[in-house]
C-alpha cells in the first residue's frame, strides 16, 4: 500500500532524453488505443488502470517515470530481458505500448504475442479500440530484408526510407490473426537507428491513431448525409407550400406551420450537436497526419507504394466532408430559422390588427357611453328640477293660502329656472368630484 502510494505520487515533468534512453533495439511492441467515452470521468478510472497494470509486472517505484498523462515503466527480468509499459493519454484517447527488448541483441524477434513467459497485459477498456499495432524493431545486420514478404503476408506491401533515408519502414495495413497491424522498422546503421528510434515509433503511432480516428465518424457522417438530404427535401417542400399560401393564411394555419417548423429546426439541432461532436476532431487530425507524413520525409524504396499514397489516398476528401456536412447542417438551421421569423412575425402583425379592431371597438363603444352619460344626465337634470319645482310648488300653495303670495301658479312658474339652474350646479359639482376621486 505504502508501494502504491508513492507511485501515485510520484508526479513530475517527464525528461525526454531521460524516458529516450530507456528505449533500445532490437524490439518487439505493441501499440493499443482506446477511444475514451467521457474523458474528464474516465481519466481517475485510468490511473487506477494504470497502477494496476505496473503492480501486475512488479514494476517498482524507483522504475517509473509517471507524469500527469505519461507513464514508462520498466522491469528488468533476472535472465536479462526487458519490458516496458508505456502509457499516455489524449484529449479523447488514451494508448499502451508493450516494448520488449530482448537481452540477446542477436535475437530473432517474430510477430505475435510477446516473448515474455505468462505475459498478458490486464487492460479492459473503457472505450472501443481505435487501432492496435505489432512492431518489429530490428537493424540488417540481425534481419534479412527478403523475410519481409514472409513475415507482412499479403499482396501489397506499402514502404519507404524515412528521416533522410536512414530508417526504412514496412507494413500492409491489414489485421493479423490477433487483430493486429504489422509494421517492420530497420536500419543499416545502428546509430541511426538508436537516435531515431523513440520518433520513428512516435510517428508511426500518430499516422494509424489519427488516421483511425478520423474513419470512425464515417458511418454516422453516411447516415448523416442522408437525414439532411431528407430534411432538405421537407424544408424546399414546405417553403414552397407557404410562399404560395402565406397571403391566404389564417391564425391556425399559421400556428400549425410554426409548430411543424419548430419540431424540424429540433431535429436538425440534434442531428447538428451530434456531427458537431463526432467530426469537429477531423480538421486537426487531418492535419496532424499532413505534417507527420512531411516530418518523416519518405523516400519511395523501387516499386513499393509509400505510406503518404496509402494514408493521404484513403482520408482524402473526407475531412472537407465531414466540414460541408456540418456547413449544410447550420443552413438548413438558417432556412428555418427565418422560415420561423417570419411565420411569427406574421402572426405578430395578425395579433397587432386583431388589438387594433378590438381597441377601435372599445373606442366606439366608450363614445356611445359617453353619449348615453351626457343623455343621462341631461335626463337627470330635468327629473331633478321636476320634483324640485314640484315640492317648491307645496311651499308657494301654502303661502298663497296664507295670503302672502297672490298666486301658487305664477310663483311655481317662476321657479322652474332657479330650479333648474340649481340642479345644473350641483350635478356639475357632483361630476367634478367624481373625476378627482
């Protein structure tokens, strides 16, 4: 446990020419990658992996070279035989390589499992495998060019020197009987070899991991093709539907369109985060196979098809594909987006005419009550002034009764206009009042 903690600790920059000098030749190695599902949630899960893998070779402590995404771990067997586990991790890969150099630098080295008595590497992936590689690592002098077609079966082998023709490489791109892509590195010169080795193998792991990584999305950028081809279709179709009828439309017409239209736009957001997501990676890995294919500077070897012809042939196009993929994704949100705008706005404006019938209905209906008030009132005055004159009436009887006034009648005529001045006032003071509160 003590063991385990410290390893976990232990982490540092890693020295290159430190972790370079750990390499040699001749050597066997295999070379595994694994598309991660969840990067950030996976990354704690392959550490503990990792640590796993070193207890179960017995690689010490004091024999790891263990930084934040790199790890080189080496075991030195008691007959002389080496291993070493290197592993690193990606923005959304993550990879083992298994060298195994022998003591003998004489040795045969063949294809195949490790030469290592009970070797298996306890790796269960967190994601699927993008691509596994066995290399042989070997100079002319311990190795006969002629075996290559022996031991690269197939029909075509693809081939070059490399690095200004010191290193030569082989391969046929096909899987073995263990899945597995062969590749033959040699030299003439062991000092070549021996200062070239950690970058041939670096170069040679980036072609296959990018090169497989930018194939993987080609399935659903296929199935892709034809869902927008369809939506498309729909969209061009229903367009045309609306032009022609726009000028005829009623409210639930219009709102049965921006519906319709709204599911699609969905449709193809969805269908936009998930290419966006799956293809969004091939630009800067085309590019990085571009100029890894520059770096290494292959020299075509008599009549054998270089690497850059295999790799470049099979990925050409493809990014600038998956790149006119999503551009036709984002104009078909366009298309939709203002078929919408405008469904809304022409509801907007139905909505705004329907206000402004309503408003001058409400206006007309405000002015006949107004009317109506003003005859009410005009009403009320003359009902008012009615009972008040005919209670004035009572007063002026019973004074001419009393002989004080000669006649009821002329007084009560008389009154009506004080009457009705006086009801005047106080209903205009009553409105006033009214009007304040």
């Amino acid at each position: 446990m003590a063991e385990e903690k410290n390893l976990l600790e232990r982490i540092h920059e890693v020295p290159k020419k430190e972790v370079d000098e750990l390499l040699d030749f001749p050597a066997h190695i295999h070379h595994s990658v694994y598309l991660m599902k969840n990067p950030p949630a996976e990354r704690k899960y392959l550490r503990q992996e990792l640590e796993g893998v070193l207890r179960h070779f017995e690689i010490k402590v004091e024999d790891t070279i263990l930084s934040e995404r790199l790890c080189y771990g080496q075991r030195i067997f008691p007959d002389g035989e080496r291993l070493i586990i290197r592993w690193e991790t990606h923005t959304e890969y993550y990879s083992y390589q298994t060298w195994h150099i022998p003591k003998d630098k004489n040795r045969k080295i063949n294809f195949g499992p490790i030469d290592i008595p009970g070797y298996f590497l306890p790796v269960c992936p967190l994601g699927e495998r993008v691509c596994a590689l066995d290399i042989i690592i070997s100079t002319e002098k311990n190795f006969d060019p002629r075996q290559i077609d022996e031991m690269i079966p197939g029909k075509k082998i693809h081939g070059s020197k490399i690095f200004d023709g010191k290193v030569e490489i082989r391969t046929n791109f096909k899987l073995d009987q263990h899945s597995r892509e062969r590749y033959i590195v040699f030299s003439s010169s062991p000092d070549d070899l021996k200062r070239l080795l950690p970058r041939v193998v670096e170069c040679i792991s980036m072609l296959e991991n990018y090169y497989h990584l930018i194939l993987i999305p080609l399935p659903k950028f296929s199935f892709a093709v034809d869902e927008i081809f369809k939506i498309e279709k729909k969209q061009l179709e229903k367009r045309r539907i609306i032009t022609e009828q726009l000028g005829e439309e009623d409210s639930n017409k219009l709102h049965g369109w921006l519906q319709e239209l709204t599911e699609a736009l969905m449709e193809v957001n969805r269908l936009s985060e998930s290419m966006r997501y799956h293809l969004s990676s091939a630009f800067p890995y085309d590019l990085i196979i571009r100029t890894t294919l520059d770096e290494i500077d292959e020299k075509q070897v008599e009549h054998l098809p270089t690497l850059r012809y295999y790799m470049a042939g099979r990925i050409k196009g493809i990014a600038d594909g998956y790149q006119r993929l999503i551009l036709r994704i984002e104009a078909a949100e366009k298309a939709f987006e203002g078929m919408i705008a405008i469904l809304r706005t022409r509801i907007e404006l139905q909505l705004q005419r329907q206000n402004l019938s309503l408003l001058e209905s409400v206006d007309r209906t405000i002015k006949v009550q107004v009317h109506l008030q003003r005859m009410v009132e005009g009403l009320s005055v003359i009902v008012l002034t009615y009972y008040l004159t005919s209670l004035a009436a009572y007063l002026f009887k019973l004074l001419e009764s009393a002989k004080i006034i000669p006649s009821a009648t002329i007084a009560t005529a008389l009154f009506i206009p004080v009457s009705a001045i006086t009801v005047l006032l106080i209903t205009r003071k009553a409105a006033k009042l009214l009007e304040k509160e």
